[in-house]
C-alpha cells in the first residue's frame, strides 16, 4: 500500500515491524510484554528488553497483524 507508515525496531538478529494504522489497539502486545511496549514512552517499543523468541511468540499473537517481524541475515 503506497504511503503506509511503518516503523521498524531492531536488535540485530530480528527486525519487529509496526503498522500504525493496522493497529486495533486490542492491547496483546502490553499485556504480554510490558517491558517492550509501553505507549506512553518514545519510542513505544523497545526491543532490546526482551528475547528474540519472546518477541517472535508476541508478535505471532497480534490479532490484526500491525506487527510483524522479520529475522536478519548476516
């Protein structure tokens, strides 16, 4: 889709990836991993407070599919 915003936020072995306007805001991600997504901070996601698998099985339980990732390649 042309002019979709995305952001993406990396630790360098994954690639977590937002869409703003998918979000449902179902709130999944802050109630999983708090110390990841807090809304009320900038940025909102911080990557580096959690595992590549625990973001990985977060991500996977996003219902609208806002977020997403993708694992890096050396």
């Amino acid at each position: 889709m042309a002019g979709e915003i995305r952001k993406e936020y990396s630790n360098g072995e994954i690639t977590v990836i937002w869409k703003p306007r998918k979000c449902t805001h179902a709130g999944i991600c802050v109630k999983t991993l708090p110390q990841v997504y807090n809304p009320r901070e900038k940025p909102w996601i911080k990557i580096e407070n959690a595992s590549t698998e625990e973001l990985k099985s977060q991500v996977d339980q996003c219902p609208s599919g806002a977020l997403s990732y993708a694992m890096n390649t050396p």
